[in-house]
C-alpha cells in the first residue's frame, strides 16, 4: 500500500498524533504510557523549549489509516554548544513496514536539508529531560515512566535506511539490601570528614522554597551534566516551569542533598515510587479514573520498586565517594518503606562513573537503548 505523509495541522490530528502511540501499545504488557495531558503540553507553546526549537509533526497513512508518526525537532542551543547542523527525530512509531519507517525519516531529513542541517540523530526529545534513545535490547521488561518502549523492529529499520550508533544508554535494576553496606558506611563517613561535606533533608515544601532548593537543584544539574552528550544547560525559563510542575510531587523524603559545611550545593539523588503499573492502568489519561490509580501510589500505598530518577554531583566532586553518603541517607528509608528494586533509569554507556555507583548492590542488567545517526546527502 502507498504510504503517504502529512503534517499535523489541527488539534485532531495532533490528538491521533498522540494517541497513536497508546493504540500500537495498549495490550504491551512493557510498555509505559506517557499522560495525554502532558504530551499535549510538551508539544504546545506552553513548553519552554520552544523558545529555542524549532518543530514539526508527522503522521503517515495508508488508505487513510495512521500507521506512524515522527517529529522533526531543530534545537538550536544544542546545535550551537556542539558545534553541528542536527535535526532530531523524536517520538517516532511504525508498523513493521519498511515504506513506512523510510517516508517518516525521509521527511525529517527533508525538513531539515530545508533549514540547513547535515545530518540527522534520534530518538531524541526536545531537551535531555525528554525521554530518548530507542529500545535495542530489553524488550521483556517493563520500562519507567521516564523511557521509551518500542518493538524489537524498530532499529533494524533503523539499519537498513543507513543510520548508525551515536551513543548507547543502559538501565539497571538494583536490589535493595536488607541493610546499608558497611563499605557505603566506610567510605560516606571518609569523604564527609575529608571534604566537610553533610547530609540535608527537605523537611517541607516550605522549607524547599526559602532555601532556593530548586533553582540550586537544577543549577547542579547544569553543571554536573553539562559535559554528557547532546547535554544543553536548562534556561531560567525550563527550571521555573520544572520547579512549578514536579518538585511539587516529590516525596521529599525520598530526596538527598549533600552540601559543604558553607552551604554549597554538591550533590543531589532523587528517587520517587515507580508509577509504571499506575500509568498503565490510567492508560495514558487523567480523567475519568487515571488519577486515582496515580495518586494511590504518590498519596503512600508504595509499590515494590522505586525510580532512581537522578544523581547529580558536581564536577569536582565526582570520582570521590560523594554518592556513598546520597545513599546512606536514602537506603535507610527504601528498606524502612519496603521497597525492594531500584530501577536505574537510562545512564550513558561511557558514564562509568554513574555506573561505579551500583558497586555497592545487587545488580541486574535490563535495558539498551540507542541513538542513531547518520550525514544527509
């Protein structure tokens, strides 16, 4: 059958952009639903990114049925701070067809010969707080709210239209202990006295506002990070509108901080129940009943897993033991809650020393995701 693509012009089409994805998905016992509600806003002008994106959206047909979807995302700030030409494909799904797989890539790389790009990379999202990379190994297990899920099919697609690895993501499941490890204990007590370091608990949102707890969290996040590929430091813009929409949802127990005796902010681990099964169960929506299914798990009833959602250390501190004293603090209260896996969430696979971290655990490798690449002619 003939594919045939069309720009999303209108909100309907913009809907059956979104909804395509939970249509293909929907009886996948692994794949993780993103909410509508938040989809809608990341692809609206209310997102912050698009103060310095620019984007298109695609649907493909086949006798008037949707059988994929691509966006085509110019981030111009990422293409300044590496140097490069890049248009991004994002958000892409495909029945198994290769006609379809090559008309999405083949528009992206059309929108983006137009503006003056020379090569193409994806999956990727608008910014790194996206979720990206595609799914290459792990397609047995179920993902965090955070990743994409995608069929086995989808890279081989990939292959055979020329792309080629850009960088590789992995995941773990680590078990928790039935008590801190006396190494973690050894080493956090070394490193508080050598460097004067401690830990801090958030003990209220009230307390999280006057210390500028936010701001200073996503300030950390900016430098720890900034060195970590495709990575684009957050504007003023995306930390306020972070700040407002997800600091607020935290179980602020389940946040460490790790300051100097002077107050200066070095260290952040930020971990929350898993909301996987939840969101599952919402299907992708609020409203009627997905939010019961969310708040259970935010308002307490834990389930057995929790998401590492970011460990953040700043450059200086790195490489010297700073992530055994975040989780002397955080072990004790996952074992008081009765958690028993942590789920990693994606780590670069050269960012060895994120992975030195899960030293200390029980580790079980689950997940491989990539982005691929390739020049445009």
């Amino acid at each position: 059958m003939k594919t045939v693509i069309k720009k999303v012009a209108s909100k309907a089409e913009m809907k059956k952009f979104i909804r395509f994805n939970y249509e293909m998905y929907k009886d996948n016992k692994c794949s993780v639903p993103d909410l509508y509600e938040d989809m809608l806003n990341t692809f609206s002008s209310k997102n912050p990114a698009m103060d310095f994106c620019d984007a298109e959206y695609f649907l493909a047909y086949q006798d008037d049925k949707v059988v994929g979807r691509v966006a085509a995302i110019i981030n111009h700030r990422a293409n300044e701070r590496w140097e490069k030409k890049t248009i991004r494909f994002g958000w892409i799904d495909f029945v198994d067809d290769t006609d379809v797989s090559k008309a999405l890539i083949e528009v992206v790389e059309e929108y983006g010969k137009s503006h003056g790009m020379d090569n193409i990379e994806g999956p990727l999202g608008f910014t790194d707080m996206d979720a990206e990379g595609m799914l290459v190994e792990g397609f047995d297990v179920i993902g965090t709210m955070a990743t994409i899920y995608n069929y086995p099919y989808y890279a081989s697609h990939m292959a055979k239209l020329g792309m080629e690895k850009a960088a590789d993501w992995v995941e773990f499941r680590l078990l928790v202990p039935d008590k801190v490890p006396e190494k973690m204990v050894r080493i956090g007590e070394i490193v508080q006295k050598k460097f004067g370091l401690r830990s801090v608990k958030i003990t209220s949102k009230k307390m999280l506002k006057e210390k500028n707890y936010g701001q200073r969290i996503f300030d950390l996040i900016n430098e720890g990070y900034k060195d970590l590929f495709g990575f684009v430091s957050l504007t003023q813009k995306q930390i306020d509108e972070y700040v407002k929409t997800y600091l607020g949802l935290l179980n602020l127990e389940m946040v460490s901080l790790i300051e100097t005796s002077e107050g200066e902010l070095v260290g952040v681990g930020i971990s929350m129940d898993s909301l996987s099964v939840a969101l599952q169960k919402a299907k992708g929506k609020l409203f009627p009943l997905g939010w019961y299914h969310l708040l259970r798990v935010l308002r307490g009833k834990h389930p057995d897993t929790l998401d590492l959602l970011l460990v953040a250390i700043k450059p200086e501190y790195q490489n010297k033991g700073v992530n055994a004293l975040l989780f002397t603090d955080l072990l004790p209260i996952y074992i008081q809650n009765g958690y028993k896996y942590c789920e990693s969430n994606p780590e670069l696979e050269l960012n060895t020393a994120v992975q030195k971290m899960w030293d200390y655990f029980e580790t079980d490798y689950t997940r491989r995701r990539r982005c691929f690449k390739k020049m445009l002619k």
